[in-house]
C-alpha cells in the first residue's frame, strides 16, 4: 500500500519499493514485540520458524 501511495505522489519508484519493504518490517516488529500483539507470520514463517 505504501509502493502505492508513494508512486501516485510521484515518488521516486526504487525510493518507494524500499520504503515499503522497510515501513512493513518496522511495523510488523513494532506490533508483534513490542505491543505485543500477536500476528500470523505468514510468508515468514519459515524463516522464523
């Protein structure tokens, strides 16, 4: 959703891709660790285990 927000701002495309990879990890870690919020892993899940 941020790739897209980013692009229809004219964002910078490469710009945009790594921001969203960053802000998604950042707010998955936020959320899970801690706030403790429990979320499902899905792709992750066999990375992290």
């Amino acid at each position: 959703m941020s790739f897209a927000v980013g692009l229809l701002f004219a964002g910078n495309p490469l710009k945009s891709f790594i921001f969203s990879v960053l802000i998604s990890i950042g707010l998955y870690v936020l959320f899970d660790l801690f706030l403790d919020v429990k979320l499902p892993l899905g792709l992750l899940s066999g990375i992290i285990g």
